[in-house]
C-alpha cells in the first residue's frame, strides 16, 4: 500500500520538530494518524476495511504552522499529498470547481510522485541508452549503399565497383568504430561537454484545454486532450544543444521508454486511495452561523454538502479510472475567528473526530523559529549573502530583538504569525542585500542597535507598520 513508514510517533515528531517550533498536540494528533495508517496495513484484509482514518480539525490563526505541518507529515512517508481551498468550491449546479476536483488533483499528484521514483529506478539504463544515442549524434553511420544492380553489369560480369564499394564500406565503419570507441571515452571523462549536437525532441505545444481550467470542466477538457492526442501524432522537431543539456533531454526521453504507465497508474491510484492526503484549508470560511440565512449562507451550506461525501467515502471517477476516498485522511483547518466549528454541518462535524487547537506564537516561538529548524530564516539568509562573500552575523540579542519586533506588529495589525518574519527580515536586510556586490567587509554584523535603527521607528508606528510591515 505505497510507501508506509514505521516510524514511532515519537519518532514522527521528532522529524516534524526539525522544521516547526510548538504546536506538540498538532504533531501528537498528525503522528498517531500515520502510526495508524503503518498499523492498519498490518491487519488481515477483512478487518482492513472496517477500518477508516479518523480525519482531524486543526483550529489555529494563520502562520502557526497549520499546513507545514500537513505538508512535512506527507513528506516523511512519500504520501500523495494535496492542499485545497475550501472557499474556491461551488455547489454542484453552479460555474467554478466542483468538490471532487480535489480527489482528482490528489490521483494527479500521486501520478507524478509514483513517475518520479520510477524514472530514479531506471536513471542508470537510461543513462546508459542515452549515452549511446549521443555517440550515435556526434559520429553518425555511413549510410548504406542501394542494394540496386545494374542489369548490364550482371549480364556481363562487371560487379568490380560494386566490390570496391564494399570494401570502402567495411573500411568505413572499420573506422567510425574506433572514432566511436574515443568518443565515448571522452564523454565518460566529461571532455565533450560544451560540444554541440542536433537533437530530435518533442514539440511542446500550448493547451486548447487550458481555458477550461477554474472553471468545473477540466476533467472532460482533460479527457477530450487525451483522445486527441491519441489520434493526432506527435510534432517533434530538431534542436540545437549542447552535449550537457543534450543529456538530460535523451535521459529523460529513454526513461519514459522504460516506464510501463500501466504499472504507474494502477500504483498510483492505490497510493491515492490508501495513503493520500487532501488538506481542505480555510473550512471556516464555508461555516455559516443560521442555516435560514442570506442566499451566501445558503451557498457556503451546499458546499459543506457536497464536501460530506466524499469526506465520508465515496468513489470519484477520475481519467485514470474509479478512485474511493474512504480511507483518504481529511485535514480540515481554519481560524475560526468569526464562526466556531460547531457552525459546520453536523454530519461534517462529525466527520472531523480528532479536533486540535494551535497556540499563537510568542516571542520566544519567534526566536526558535529564525534559528532552530533545519530551513530557519537566518540560515537562508546567512546562505544567500554568503554567496557575494559576505559572512552575516546575528547576535543573540538582535534575535531576540527581531521577535520582539515581530511580536508587536503582530499585536498592533493583523496576526500573520510567522509570516511576519519574512517581512521583517527582507526590510532589516534591504540594504545590505542591495550593497551586497559593492561591500568590501567580510563579515557584517547584526545588533540590536542596527536592528531598532531599520525598523524600530516603523514598528511602533502603526500606520506604517500597516503598510511596510
């Protein structure tokens, strides 16, 4: 059933903290999910199918790692994973998407994972095939003389040309061998590289069916795509590259000759279905408080509707066959600001058992936040300025002051959460990042002093944190 991890939940949450501060009963509730999926796929068939995921409601402001969270869990065990919007969803009878494009996004998402690996797992013969083909493009072989006889000559006996013509033939290839064994050491030793050659490839060409995206039809402009495709045959046309770029077009091409798509999609359909991932944000938005309400409150209910069954187990037709979403785990998220969980349907209410709520971030989230995980927002840009060899410095105080800073725009104006850091630190390093090419100083760096200078008079400033901040 796809690639299904072992891992403890302890261990689960372990990987998680690498890369989101806080937030343990999320990681617990998304860790014991997985565990879950690792322990049904040890029971016998039967009971098996008794059992469904138990689907979470993760209730939290923006920025506290609601969909990271998601996204870093699919990640730890190669899951199909996708992230909707609960709000881009129309009723079934009205223009835009309709609810099952999710599950049909998710088998998409889960064809290109499964084509990934198989393209890995066969990358040392494609390698291998496409070597051969650029050895055939920069020695090409002698074409082959015409097999026709003049009458005259067979007559008479006369066929001493025709001889001398095979023997320069087989001196010929003789000796396009060896120009062919030289060359394909040369590009074992990668001296060929910046060589050029003319490639054949196949002509991309723009969608008809493009214009159909966002608008509820994409699975029958999809489907009518790939019956065109079919009849019509492919353009290819010739290209001018260089050895290197050749490489990886023939590469690519040899490994989708490998690839048996049969194979890939049936695995891919199963990885959907008992492994996938569909993370619905900004369910709040679709939560409305009186089902008698305005003709808005009467729409958002009918989404919720048409949401409930495939949350509850249905079977969406998709254009690589049936797909049934029973035992696809449902993460639900908002911030329930102005409507409350209990605003939803019950019937989905009740579909959405495990319910986790998420703690704003404090100034002491802030700091772990811009130091402590493995892509920490002072390593990338440790990391960027690096490359114009210039080496920045933090102290632990200007850290701190930049989570103080953070914090109190956060409390002034609206609560990003850790959105906010970004916007903090590409105003604190504007400068240096634009004098970057021209500094001669090897090492910069950042105090609270330099930090209250770049942003102190704007963060207390609420207008203009509004607008700059």
């Amino acid at each position: 059933m796809g690639k299904t991890t072992n891992l403890t939940p302890r261990q689960i949450v372990e990987r998680l903290d690498q890369y989101i501060v806080g937030q343990k009963d999320a990681k617990k509730a998304v860790a014991v999910a997985l565990r879950n999926r690792y322990r049904r796929s040890l029971l016998s068939e039967q009971l098996r199918e008794e059992i469904v995921p138990k689907n979470i409601l993760m209730i939290g402001p923006t920025g506290v790692g609601k969909t990271e969270i998601a996204r870093r869990m699919a990640k730890i065990v190669s899951a199909p994973f996708i992230k909707v919007e609960a709000t881009k969803f129309t009723e079934v009878g009205y223009v835009g998407r309709d609810v099952e494009s999710m599950v049909r996004d998710l088998v998409e998402t889960s064809v290109r994972l499964v084509k990934e690996e198989k393209i890995i797992s066969v990358k040392d013969r494609a390698e291998e095939n496409a070597n051969r083909r650029l050895v055939e493009l920069l020695v090409p072989s002698t074409k082959k003389s015409s097999t026709y006889k003049n009458p005259l000559e067979m007559l008479f006996g006369g066929n001493t040309s025709q001889n001398d013509q095979n023997d320069n033939e087989s001196a010929e290839e003789s000796t396009n061998y060896e120009k062919r064994k030289i060359v394909q050491e040369k590009l074992a030793l990668g001296t060929l590289e910046d060589e050029v050659v003319t490639v054949e490839v196949e002509e991309q060409q723009p969608s008809m069916f493009d214009m159909l995206q966002g608008s509820g039809m994409e699975q029958m402009g999809m489907n009518m795509q790939d019956a065109l495709s079919n009849l019509m045959p492919k353009k290819r046309k010739k290209r001018k590259l260089t050895v290197r770029e050749a490489r990886k077009v023939l590469i690519n091409e040899e490994a989708q000759k490998l690839i048996d798509m049969d194979e890939v999609t049936l695995d891919a359909v199963r990885r959907a279905e008992q492994t996938g991932i569909i993370f619905i944000d900004e369910i709040d938005k679709i939560a409305s408080k009186n089902s008698g309400g305005s003709s808005a409150d009467v729409s958002r209910e009918g989404v919720q509707r048409d949401i409930l069954p495939v949350v509850e187990g249905s079977t969406v037709v998709t254009k690589y066959g049936s797909v049934k979403t029973d035992y696809i785990l449902f993460i639900a998220a908002g911030a329930f600001h102005t409507a409350k969980p209990s605003d939803l349907i019950p019937e989905l209410q009740g579909r959405f058992p495990i319910r986790v709520e998420l703690t704003k971030l404090t100034i002491d989230d802030f700091v772990k936040i811009l130091i402590e995980p493995d892509n920490a927002l002072i390593k990338q840009y440790q990391a960027l300025l690096n490359t114009e060899g210039i080496q920045i410095e933090f102290s632990d105080d200007a850290i701190r002051k930049i989570a103080e800073v953070a914090f109190e725009v956060n409390q002034n104006t609206d609560n990003i959460g850790a959105r906010r850091l970004h916007t903090i630190l590409e105003k604190l390093l504007e400068d240096l990042s634009f004098e970057a090419p021209e500094i001669t100083l090897e090492t910069v760096k950042i105090t609270p002093n330099y930090v209250e200078e770049k942003l102190g008079v704007i963060a207390r400033d609420k207008d203009l944190s509004q607008f700059i901040l």
